[in-house]
C-alpha cells in the first residue's frame, strides 16, 4: 500500500507538458546506478500517444482524460484546449476510468500503470486523493459502484484476474478481495454494477452477482471488443471476424443458455464497442462508426464513414449524451449528437505512423528526418508520412497550419491482414525561411500495379505548397516524374525564398524555382509585384506566377547522390557521394572543388553546414566497411580540420543520428551530438572558439532519453542548450541541456569517449 498522495494540483502554467525526474552524476561521475557518467536530462514530455490506450469522461463529462506515456492529458469539451496533467507516474499509464459524482460534488478517476500504481485523482485539481500499489500490471480498470473499482491484473494475452478495491475513503484504497473471474489469454474487459465480463480468446467470462463461479460462452472467432448493457439486459461483443455478437438474458442466470443474435457489419476485426443511451456503437479499421439500437426490430444500421484511420477506442459519458472516438493516427473525435448529420469535432495530437514496425524499418534504412528546425521559429514535424504539423517554440501544435498530403484513405492488406498502409507517403519534406512555401516529396503506392509489378507500384512525386493568408496551405504545383529513382535530398534555399533543391539516386541534381509571368519581377530571388513580406501573393486578380520549375541541373558522371546541404550563406551544393564530397556554385551549377574521403568505398551519410569558430564549416558523418567518423572541413581552404571517430565512440552498430548545433554568433563554438538509430543514450561534444589554429572538441557529457526508449531523430532547439527527441516510443521530449552535469575525466576515459583531435598540419 502506498496511500502518500503525488504533489499537489498542476498550475495553469505546467498544464501542457509535464516533468520528468532528474538523474544527476554523483560526484564521482557515476549516476545513480554507477553507470559511468551516463545521465538523464530533466526532460518534459511536448507530445505523446492520445489513442494507445481509451480515454474517459469526468462523472459530468466536461473534462475529457486521455492517457499519454507517464500521465494522462485533460482537455476541455467544450473549447478541446489542453487544460491539464496528471502529475507523471512511475510506469506508463494503460487504464483510466471516472467514478460518479459524489454528494461533494467531487469528480474522482482512477488511472493504473505498468508497475500496478492505482491512484485516485480530482478531475478538476489534478491532485492526487490516494494510491495503492498492486502486485502486477493494470490492464483495465472500471468503477461500477460509488465505493469499488474494479482492476483487471496481468499482462495483455496472458493470464489476468480482477480484485475488488475498496475506495469508501478515497484518500486510502484497500484491497476489497477478489472477482471469481480468470483469463488465461486476457483479452476486452468491462464491468457495471453487479456484472463483469472478460475476453479470453475465444471465450466470453461472464459474472454477476451472487454466482458461485463465472459462466463461459463461446465464440467462433477472437474476442475482440465487448460492453455491458448499463441496464444488464445483455452483452455485446465483437471478434477479429467482424461480426458483433448480442448476447441477451446473459446475466440473469448463471445457467441460462443462450445464442446471440449475429451482425456482420465490419470487414476488419472490431476494435471497439459501447453503448451511448440505447445506441450501440462499433468500430474497427475501416474508419467507420456504425450505430444500431439495441431495442430496434428493424435491424437499421446507420454508419458514420471518413474517419482519417482506424477507431481504436470509444468512450461515452455517463449520461449517453456525448461520444469520443480513438482514431489511429493519434486523434480525438467528439460526437455531441449522434441523430442526423454527425458532425465529429477533433483533438490533434502529433501524428503517429499507423505501420509503426514499418516506420521504424524505415527509419533504420535511413529515412528523411522527421524534426525541421525553421528558420522563422518553431519545429515542422513530418511523423506519420502523410501530413506536415507544425509547433511553436513553446511546443505546442498548430493544429490550423496543419499540411495534408492526401485527404483519402488508408490501403488495407489483402485478406485485412497487417497494418494499413497510406496511399500517399511523404518521404521529404523542406521549408522556405518564412515557412510561406513548402517542397515535399512524397510516394504514391498504386495497390492494383502491386499484383503484376512491385517495382512499378509507387512512384515519386514533388509538390510545392504555398501559404494563405489565414496560414492554411494550399497545393501550387505538382511535378511528376522529377527523378528516375529514389530522391535522397530536398532543400530550400536560405536566402532566396522560392528556391528548392532536389537530388537523387539518379545521379542528377535540380534546382527548382517559382518564375513570375512575361513581364513580371524576374526569378524566384526577388519579390514580385503585389506580394507580402511572406513571399504570398497579395494581388488582387489571383496569383500571377507560373507553376514551380527546373532552372538549373546538373550531375557528377551519374554517380548516386546519397545527402546533401546547402552552405550556410547559400552561395554553395554540397552532395555526399560515395567516396566524396562535392561543391558546386548554387547560381551557375557549376563544380567548384572535389573533397576527397580517405577511403573510396566510404558513404557520406549526413551533411551540414554551418558557421562557428569564425569559419564555414561542413560536417559530414561518413560510414565505410570498418569505420564510422565525423568529418569537420573549414569552406574557405578547403581544408580537413578536425575527426571524430564515431566508431569508438557509441556503443552497438547501425547508422547513426549527427547534429549540429548554430550558434548565435559566427564566432562563437557549437555542440555535436551523435546517437546510434533506436538506442537511448546520446553523446554530446563542445567545440569552443580557438584563439587560434584548429578547433578541439571535447567530450561534454552523455544523456539517456526518459524511459529509456530508442531515439528516431533530435534536434537543437533555443540558444543550443535543449533537444528535441522524437523516440520510439512515438513521443517528443523535450531535453534540458542547461545544468550542465559533465562526468569527471577517469569515467570519461573509462568510456573511451573520444576526443575531436584536429588534422595535422591544421593549426597547432
């Protein structure tokens, strides 16, 4: 029993993110565990998962609680606006669930985790009432009656049991005994007052009460999905068949036999049910809500289509009057009327790849960066591969500049087998300094072509968006075929506000501007009559532009461009090949130098430029068959001024993630920061300004993400002092990298954390 409450209620202003402890170094340069200098950051959770698990309503449904990693995130019904945190967990919250109203007018909810904490929670404080820790995780919880909860234990497909909790003072549960009903392979969970009902493969436990033991119906298929009639009139369940089963007179008696009444309403298995008044609600992957009456002789279906992905969970009020669906994809939608027209209205949360084993194989084969750092302020974020999200500096989504790639649906595995797939998948994505013009380049799978041709089954396209004047993007220009193979590279021109850059596989480069009319204000560089500060047009009669062009090509004997960057000033291409670097002119495409890799079979991985130490810099992060390092060159030898073995320097093998912070000033240092792909522990150096000759970089410390899960990208954000993760867990932290807590110089060694050594012959 554990009955000491969590800090007291969140402020208004920690109500959108929420604190994760610190792991500081001892004073001998071990953490707390004496793992040699290893730390975790103070870190603060930006965004997170709203649909992995079902959300709940406060007992008078105004406030809407959606578990998210550690904690679970309250909204407000009626503005959708984050208004609140649940203080964070020790284990990742799975369960949530409301109780009623008390005579206090007090809203309890109950949340269970991972490590088997149920605590008890006001709804509108956010303040811990009490706790108690059980012996095994919380798969679900329930609150049938005022003073009991209800919590399934065990592990999902595994065996599971229920205990009572009694929670007659809500400041301290006790174990209330236990529920004569067991799983072997626990599956769909719920409870009302007087009645439980468990999943168990193929089987449905049910139990009221007064019965000595629990009563077993059989299924055909899996049981998926089930909800009890607040009424106890019957239970609903559906399976990985799509057909939702109706089991009346269930519950009043533990011999009664009975055969459901069957419909066959999904082509997918049903994912979720439940029932809102008299209405019985259902989903599964074809993103379609279907409602039936439960007392209806007519057997009347009526469906809600066009949801944007599968329905991963329903929720209801107590009164029946409201609905909040789960849609995969990570959004909340809340149906306020269910007669006539439905109109859903919706909670963004940061988009989450609906394939996620495909995302990460993705991410391992060297997909495009997710995070965008823009150079107006905030962080583009390109998670899901269909739309463009945009947040602040403060972190917080812009649900109105949202970018769709493509508003249809989601393609379905033949047989419904395996996770759906987008039609559109955005690949790349690069923003203009103002962010008024946006490149993407996305793959088109074509499902028909896939059953003669899988090579031939998606192609590339780019597309050129522009920015209104309410901040909603709008399609411009579409260029088909561009490349003849993969497209590695998608830049924007620093300076030049419509100038984009492609390259590819192909072994062709492309500059693409957006040329004005017969008569207008000439190339892409200037600003045409009529057009705002933005780089928008402000013309009365329409936008007077051509769509976005080839103005300039070029290629290096056809060999494969693997990366690629523009200089910092923008006068210079850098394209990562294998075995070297080249520099061509950005005006002229012409080839400026060649930098050569000591080895020939060595691959530029990343490529970046910026301008520190009083120099421009390029940095590359180069792999070969043995080796893996980081490249510093000086722009105005070109001369190699500084190594890094990476090799030496991270722990475990796969392709690894290389930043590079910009400092405020050109003559200030930077920091690098470099982690392997799905691992935790990231490495961070500091490159001060020389006083003269090379720069020497030295090892600053080692932060592991929180919960210690796999890094997909990170980024620099503020004065250089703060990460931005997106993690495997599909959450985005926030890292505070300003108590500076280096490791002392034995356990620095004992890691064999390299340092940055200059070339010789570079300085002294």
């Amino acid at each position: 029993k554990d009955p000491s409450p969590l800090p007291g209620p969140a402020s208004a202003s920690d109500a959108r993110r929420h604190r994760c402890t610190a792991m500081a170094p001892t004073a001998d340069g071990a953490g707390p565990e004496g793992d040699g200098g290893r730390s975790d950051a103070p870190g603060t959770l930006v965004a997170g998962s709203l649909v992995a698990h079902a959300p709940a309503f406060a007992a008078k449904g105004l406030r809407l609680f959606a578990p998210c990693g550690r904690s679970a995130l309250c909204y407000s019904v009626r503005t959708l606006r984050q208004i609140g945190a649940l203080p964070p967990q020790e284990g990742q919250v799975t369960a949530i669930c409301s109780g009623q109203l008390r005579p206090d007018k007090l809203e309890p909810i109950a949340t269970g985790s991972t490590l088997g904490e149920l605590r008890l929670w006001d709804s509108r404080s956010c303040a811990c009432l009490g706790a108690l820790v059980l012996t095994e995780p919380i798969l679900a919880i329930r609150w049938p009656k005022r003073d009991e909860v209800l919590v399934l234990l065990g592990r999902e497909g595994q065996r599971a049991h229920v205990e009572r909790i009694a929670v007659e003072d809500l400041t301290a549960p006790r174990h209330g005994g236990t529920v004569p009903v067991n799983a072997g392979a626990a599956g769909p969970f719920d409870a009302v007052d007087g009645a439980v009902a468990l999943g168990d493969g193929k089987d449905l436990h049910i139990w009221g009460d007064g019965w000595q033991a629990s009563r077993r119906c059989t299924h055909r298929c899996v049981v998926t999905a089930l909800a009890i009639d607040a009424q106890r009139q019957f239970v609903v369940t559906g399976d990985d068949g799509g057909v939702v089963c109706t089991w009346w007179g269930v519950l009043e008696s533990e011999h009664a036999r009975q055969v459901p009444a069957r419909w066959h309403w999904h082509s997918t298995p049903v994912r979720s049910l439940a029932q809102c008044g008299p209405t019985v609600l259902s989903g599964g992957d074809e993103g379609v809500l279907c409602m039936r009456g439960a007392h209806d002789s007519t057997n009347a279906v009526r469906f809600v289509p066009r949801f944007p992905g599968p329905l991963r969970h329903l929720a209801t009020t107590t009164d029946g009057c409201r609905v909040c669906v789960g849609v995969g994809g990570n959004t909340l939608a809340l149906i306020d009327e269910l007669q006539g027209w439905v109109q859903p209205r919706w909670i963004h949360g940061i988009d989450i790849p609906l394939a996620a084993a495909g995302a990460q194989a993705r991410a391992q084969a060297g997909g495009s960066n997710v995070l965008h750092p823009l150079a107006c302020g905030g962080v583009a974020v390109t998670s899901s591969g269909r739309r463009i999200q945009f947040l602040d500096g403060q972190g917080v989504l812009q649900p109105a500049q949202a970018l769709a790639v493509d508003r249809g649906g989601c393609v379905h595995s033949q047989g419904g087998e395996g996770p759906p797939e987008y039609k559109w998948t955005l690949w790349h994505a690069a923003f203009s300094a103002s962010a008024a013009h946006v490149m993407t380049c996305e793959s088109r799978r074509t499902p028909a072509l896939e059953r003669f041709s899988g090579e031939r089954a998606s192609s590339s396209v780019l597309k050129w968006w522009t920015r209104g004047r309410g901040g909603e993007y709008a399609l411009h220009s579409v260029s088909h075929g561009a490349h003849s193979a993969e497209v590695t590279v998608a830049l924007a021109h620093p300076h030049r506000e419509r100038l984009f850059v492609t390259a590819s596989l192909d072994g062709d480069f492309k500059f693409w501007d957006l040329l004005l009319r017969a008569g207008g204000a000439g190339g892409g560089e200037g600003g045409g009559e009529g057009e705002g500060a933005d780089g928008t047009n402000a013309a009365s009669g329409g936008d007077a532009r051509q769509c976005w062009q080839c103005v300039l090509s070029g290629s290096w004997h056809g060999w494969p461009v693997l990366c690629g960057c523009l200089s910092a000033d923008g006068s210079a291409l850098a394209l990562g090949l294998r075995g070297f670097v080249t520099l061509w002119e950005t005006d002229t495409g012409s080839e400026l130098r060649q930098l050569a890799l000591d080895e020939a079979a060595k691959e530029v991985e990343y490529l970046c430029s910026i301008v520190a130490c009083g120099r421009l810099l390029l940095i590359a992060s180069v792999r070969g068959p043995s080796s893996e390092e980081v490249i510093c060159w000086d722009l105005a030898g070109p001369s190699v001024l500084a190594r890094l073995d990476l090799a030496s320097s991270l722990e475990g093998s796969g392709r690894s993630v290389v930043r590079a912070s910009s400092p405020s000033r050109g003559d200030h240092g930077f920091h690098l920061l470099a982690c392997r792909l799905l691992q935790s522990e990231l490495q961070l150096w500091w490159v001060p300004p020389p006083p003269r000759g090379a720069p020497v970089c030295s090892p600053e410390r080692a932060v592991s993400v929180p919960l210690h899960c796999g890094v997909l990208d990170a980024i620099f954000l503020g004065a250089n002092r703060r990460l931005l993760c997106w993690t495997s867990a599909y959450e985005l932290w926030d890292l505070d990298l300003s108590t500076d807590a280096p490791a002392a110089k034995p356990a620095w060694e004992e890691r064999r954390i390299p340092t940055l050594h200059a070339e010789k012959g570079e300085g002294e």
